[in-house]
C-alpha cells in the first residue's frame, strides 16, 4: 500500500494535480495512522494540508487541521 500511496503522490505532483496530491497526501495519512505510524501520519498529514491550502479549499483544509488538532491533543508535536 505505502508504494501505491507514493506513486499516486508523486505522480499528482508531477502533473500538477494539487488537489489529487492532498487527496493521496490525506489518504496516506489515514493509512499510517490506521497501522500506529504517528510519524508518517503527521508528515503526509502536513503535505495534505499545505495541497488543500494551495488550492483553496478551506473545508479540506480544515478537515485535515482537525486531524492535526487530534495529534496535539494526545501529546504529540509537529515534525
């Protein structure tokens, strides 16, 4: 899964598809926090966040704040 998940963000990346990358940014997020990689989550979290942010779609961006909000509120910090 986590190969998949890099293809499709590098190859949204590589065409410029923004929204496609957060997209596969987020989903990658859930992913890792499914599977306990707190890390990984945070660091795919963050590039959803800053894709969403540079397309402009606030609800997505505040989606995925609420996530980041989830790992603060356990004691985890930002990468």
């Amino acid at each position: 899964a986590v190969a998949l998940y890099n293809a499709a963000i590098a190859s949204a990346k590589k065409s410029k598809f923004i929204h496609e990358q957060g997209l596969a940014c987020e989903r990658a997020g859930l992913y890792y926090k499914k599977m306990g990689c707190t890390r990984d989550a945070l660091v795919h979290f963050q590039q959803a966040h800053a894709c969403y942010k540079e397309w402009g779609s606030s609800v997505k961006v505040g989606a995925i704040q609420r996530e980041l909000d989830g790992f603060n509120s356990i004691g985890t910090s930002f990468i």
